[in-house]
C-alpha cells in the first residue's frame, strides 16, 4: 500500500526546528492528513495549475490551512461543550470535585500580603490585556527578522480561538467561581469554568514557543525557549487558584483545551508549509505504508 505526499523542494529556513523538518510527517494521521490535502491539490485541472503556477500551490496551501483549523475549532468547541457533561458528572452537590476545595485550602493557607502583591502582578501578565501585548511584541519580532506575516497571521488565528473557546466553555458551563471571602481583590464576576487567562496563556505561549524555535538555531536557545514556555504556563494557571479567583479544576480544563487548540494551530501550519511546496502537476511521491517507512517518517 502506499500514500502519497507532495513533492516538495529544498527545504526552507522557517519549515526547520533544528534538524527536524516540519514538511515530514511521522504519524499515521500526519501522513493521512497530507495525502487527503494532497489529493484535493492534485484534483485541480493540470491546464489551471499551469497558468496559476506557484499561486496555486500557495492558495491550495491557504485554502488548506483555513478549512483544517476551522474544523478544528468546530470539533474542540465541541469538546468544551462536552465538558459540560463530564463536569456534571464528577462534581459533587456543592458543585465541586474532591481535589478543587483541599487544594483551594492549601493556597490559602500559604498567603501573605507580599506574595499576594506579586501574584496579582503575575497574574495580570496573562489577562486580557497583557498576554495579548506580550505574544504580540514575540511575534512581531520574529515576523519583522524574518520579513513576512505568516508568524503573525498563525498567532492571530490562535487567540482568536483561545477567546472564543473561553466565552463558549463559560456561557455553556457558568460555573460559579470560588467564594468572594477567600479571593484576592480585584474580584472577578464572570463564570469559572474554563480559566480564561490559564486557556489563553497556554495558547498563546504554545505558538509562541513552536515560533521561537523555528526561529532560532542554537539548542539551548530552543530548550531555554520550551522550559520558559512550561514554567510560564504552569505558574500561570496556579496563580489563579492561588488567589482564589479560580478552582483547580478550571485551571486543568484551561490547560488541556489551550494546549489541543495550539497544536491544532501547529498542525495547520505545518500541513501549510506542507503543501505550499507542492508544484502544479508535479508528479507525486510515494512512500511506502509500510513499518519500516513509518519508523522513518513520524509526526
């Protein structure tokens, strides 16, 4: 049995991290992905192909891009929504797991009013003001060093997911948030479940960081760049329980919808850089399906 994969060019400076070529595909559905996206790029007639040229492959690998992350985001909003089910299920008749209350406790317990004031301040990092300025000064350097958009479309496509993911899990699940007695002002009144600022910090660290490496050479830059990226994340969601403006629980959700939206994300530009190489007419390649082949090409 074989697949097929577009026939690609010399690779380019922004589908590397390090060694590892983004435009080669080592899982089952990585390599199904490109074989489907491929396929669809191959069903435009030859004679259109050639008068287009390199626009077609650009604007299938555009076209390719939109519908994988639209899908996407239908299919994980579908997920936050059955959040709601599995929320229902494990919560108690307060409304609570067993871990949300002992660790809310916990964290409690170990404040004082300077940790307080710098956890605010931390905090307010990854609101709805600061994590956007902060991924946008990222981005735009590393779209002005290498002189095109793309960085800056495929974070924009990120948070605009990020945001709207958060409004659907609190409109859907409208979970009241911790007692005002045991938060840190400022207090928030909007529904806890997911945490917004947890959801969009993993988002848009994530991207970030798959950016960063692109961009940089240097393998303590890059393993610098990831262990930043996973400190930054973590502590943010923490700082939300700590001050009680979120259960743990909303934290977790936060984190694993954030981090499926971002690789979403991921996968759309990597499937882009895929086939933006692909050429009108092009005889494909085959690899073989086979176990030796999947050993060698991975996701």
């Amino acid at each position: 049995m074989t697949e097929t994969t577009p026939t690609r060019g010399p690779s380019r400076p922004d589908d590397r991290i390090g060694e590892r070529d983004l435009t080669h595909w080592h899982t089952r559905f990585g390599r199904w992905l490109v074989t489907v996206a491929t396929r669809l790029v191959e069903a435009v007639p030859p004679r259109v192909s050639r008068r287009l040229g390199r626009a077609a492959a650009w604007s299938l690998a555009h076209l390719a891009f939109v519908v994988f992350t639209v899908v996407s985001l239908v299919l994980i909003t579908l997920l936050v929504q059955g959040a709601q089910e599995v929320y229902e299920g494990v919560v108690g008749s307060d409304g609570l797991t067993v871990v949300d209350r002992p660790v809310l406790d916990a964290m409690v317990s170990v404040r004082n009013p300077t940790l307080d004031t710098v956890v605010t301040a931390y905090t307010d990092v990854g609101g709805p003001v600061g994590m956007p300025l902060l991924a946008t000064a990222a981005v735009l350097v590393i779209a002005l060093r290498r002189r095109r958009w793309t960085p800056l479309v495929v974070a924009l496509i990120a948070a605009a997911g990020s945001v709207l993911m958060t409004v659907v899990g609190k409109d859907l699940i409208g979970r009241a948030r911790p007692p005002a007695s045991l938060a840190v002002p400022p207090l928030e009144v909007s529904p806890s479940f997911p945490s917004g600022h947890t959801l969009n910090a993993t988002v848009l660290t994530t991207v970030v960081v798959y950016l960063v490496l692109i961009e940089t050479t240097a393998r303590w830059q890059r393993t610098l760049s990831v262990t930043l990226g996973l400190l930054f994340v973590v502590t943010m969601g923490l700082s939300r329980v700590y001050l009680g403006h979120h259960w743990l629980t909303d934290v977790v959700a936060g984190w694993a919808i954030g981090l499926a939206w971002a690789l979403a994300v991921i996968t759309a530009h990597r499937l882009w850089l895929t086939l933006r190489e692909h050429r009108g007419g092009a005889e494909p390649h085959h690899v073989d399906g086979g176990p030796a082949a999947r050993a060698g090409h991975g996701s």
